[in-house]
C-alpha cells in the first residue's frame, strides 16, 4: 500500500503535527487521522525512499508481542507511561523496534497520546493496535488492553505460521519434481536421443512425446522463463485490482482441502479480531471496518463491510454474513445469538477458540492427503519418462530374440 505524509491538527491543544501512514488511498488519510482526534490540514503521497525503514530484518510479530506483554507489565505496575516506554527502547533488541519506540517517546512528551504517537508507525502497530490502546486509553485500562494484545497477536500469529506450515511440504514435493523432471530432460534425455538415432528405429509415441519435450525446453527455455514470468506478473496486476482480489481469493476459498483451511483461518481471525476489539471498548462499527481490513481476503472484506453498513442501517450484522456463504451456519446463530443477548463478544472468542483447534484439524487433513498425492504425482512424471525412454529398448530386445 502507498505511504502518505500528512500534516494535521490537535484539536485539543492546536499543536501541529506531521507524521507517516500507510492506506490503500488519499481519501482515506482523512477518516483515519480524525478517529485518532486529528483534522487533517495536508496530504501528500511520500516518495518511496521516504517510507518507513525496518532495518535489521524488520519487526516481527513476536517482537511486538513481547513488547506489547513488559508494555502492560510495567504499566500495571505504576511506571509513567514515558518512562515505560524508555525502558522498553532500552532494552528491546529489535534495532528497528528500538527506533520506533524513541520516536513514540519524543511524540509523548511533545503531547501527543499514546495512540496518537502509536499511530505515525503503521508498519510496526497495526490499525487495530491503535485503536484498542486508543480505547484503553479513554477507559483508564491500558494495562488490560494490552495484555488482550499481546494474547491476541500470538494466537494470531500461531494461527497465520499453521496455515504457512501446511503449504511447506507440498511447495518442497513440487519444487523437487520440477528439478528432477529439468535434470532428466536437459541432461538424461539427449543421452538416449542419440542412441536411438544411431540405430535408426521407429520410436513409440511415448518416447517421441519425451524427446520432443527435451528437445523443446533445450531449444527454448528462455521462452518458456519469459512465459512464466509474463504470466506470474499478469496475475500479480490482476490480483492488485479489486475485482481480481475477489475473483482469485474466492477460487482459493472454494479449492478443494485448501480452501477449507482457508475458510476456517479466516472465520477464526475475523472472530478473534473483531471479539478482542469489541470487548476491549471498540465501537462496532470501527471494530467491523478494522476487521475487514485485516481479513486478508477480499471476499472476507466485503461480507464483512456488508454487515458494517447492515449494522449502520440498523440491521443485525449476522443476515450480510449469512449471504456471503463464507461463515458456517453455526458461526452465523451463534453471532445471532451474541447480538440478542449482547454478549457478542463473549461468543466471538468462544467461536474463535472452536476454529482454531478446526484449523489444526484441517492442517493435519491437508497434510496427510496431500503426502501421498504428491509422492504418487511425483512417481507418475518421473517413471513414465524413464519408461518411454526404455520402450524402443525392449522393443530391440524382442526384436534380437
């Protein structure tokens, strides 16, 4: 997403400030910064070098999660907030972490709120963290919504590393199959290719269709690189337009065995986000627009703003949910019933803690569906080259006998 400069206003005091954010568009510079108690008095698209520089390999999330975590600690204890924080810039590893954490104490000590000083860094605290220490703030429990954070992010993350986990193993199967396929044609197939021109023999269709592939990626691989290529950055561009988004995120959703680890990821993720904010203080229609956007899958998003302006209109947020035919229909009553007895958030985390043991489940599907598949695939391409190879090689033992 673009970065944007923006200079603006605190409306309390009057004091100027001038800061970074990260959003999918200009016009969206505005609604942010005013739900962080600024008005907005300048924007501009930063130059690229100018974006927020992560050094040091970046801040991970289990960076943010151990700061978030001595963070509540020291505050539950009575440190001052800036004192808190310099001790955390003192002592945290991550050099990029530690940049950004000065950076919030000068902020702080100029006047700024936490959330407000938070919110100049996107790259390291998420909208969603910005809100809930905004909400923390205003309710005196800063040190409570933290620790919500920080349980948060983990069993985010944790859930985020499964579904990445599950693709591992089939990736390094087809990665494998794709170098001992190029070994065998480059290499092993001109080998034969010879032999069977100098004895000049009708060869089986077989063998013709295996030497017509050495002979085509020797000849052409350039092309063939250029092809993929083409097609890998056609795909990318399409995916960035938001009628690919939802075009290709839907495919993935409705894939076999994939899709139903996808699905149940992201019920959990949009039932945990959206239960943390809620019972941290969050109004419901930020805590839904902040959802959507952490969904991670279009389709997600726009089921998910749906019941946003369902909501705004004074509707339920279950019936737009319902109609994305994403969320089961037992995630659906069971946000019904959150909604009439107005422990919603209570039954999202319910709901959540259910789908994250459904994710493990369906890793664990995946995988031993998946290892067989792929050693029986692999075996196909790999021995019946080797066996069209050796055709024309029984067919002149037959013929000597």
């Amino acid at each position: 997403m673009p970065v944007f400069e923006y200079t603006a206003r605190n409306p309390t005091t009057g004091q100027i400030q001038r800061g970074q954010v990260e959003l999918p568009s200009r016009e969206e510079v505005g609604p942010f910064l005013r739900k962080n108690r600024m008005i907005l008095v300048s924007v501009r698209e930063a130059p690229k070098a100018a974006g927020l520089s992560l050094g040091g390999g970046g801040i991970k999330t289990r960076d943010i999660v151990i700061f978030t975590r001595q963070f509540a600690t020291m505050i539950n204890a009575g440190l001052p907030l800036v004192q808190s924080l310099t001790i955390l810039s003192q002592q945290t590893e991550n050099k990029a972490l530690k940049e950004v954490t000065r950076q919030v104490v000068y902020d702080v000590e100029a006047g700024n709120t936490l959330a407000d000083a938070l919110s100049k860094h996107p790259k390291a605290f998420s909208g969603l963290y910005v809100n809930m220490v905004a909400a923390g703030e205003a309710g005196g429990i800063l040190d409570t919504i933290l620790m919500r954070l920080a349980t948060f992010l983990e069993k985010n993350d944790a859930l985020i590393r499964r579904v990445k986990g599950a693709m591992i193993y089939p990736g390094v199967i087809f990665s494998v199959a794709i170098i001992a396929v190029t070994i065998l044609l480059v290499f092993v197939i001109p080998t034969f290719q010879e032999m069977f021109a100098a004895v000049n023999m009708e060869l089986p269709l077989p063998t013709r269709i295996v030497i017509g592939m050495s002979s085509g990626l020797i000849s052409y691989w350039w092309m063939i690189l250029l092809t993929i290529g083409a097609v890998v950055f056609a795909l990318r561009r399409y995916y960035v337009t938001p009628d690919g988004r939802k075009r290709i995120d839907g495919l993935l959703l409705s894939a076999p065995v994939l899709g139903d680890v996808l699905r149940k990821a992201a019920v959990s993720r949009f039932t945990r986000t959206l239960g943390t904010l809620v019972s941290s203080g969050v109004s419901i229609l930020d805590g839904l627009e902040i959802t959507a956007k952490t969904a991670g899958n279009r389709v997600v998003h726009d089921a998910v703003m749906e019941s946003r302006a369902s909501i705004a209109g004074g509707e339920t947020i279950a019936a737009p949910l319902e109609r994305s035919k994403v969320f089961p229909p037992m995630v659906i009553s069971m946000i019904a019933v959150g909604e009439q007895t107005g422990g919603l958030d209570e039954m999202l985390s319910k709901i959540a803690d259910f789908y994250d043991d459904e994710v493990d489940v369906a890793v664990a599907s995946l995988l031993s569906l998946m290892e067989p598949v792929m050693i029986v695939v692999l075996g196909v391409i790999v021995g019946g080259m080797i066996v069209a190879m050796y055709l024309p090689i029984f067919d002149m033992m037959n013929a000597i006998q």
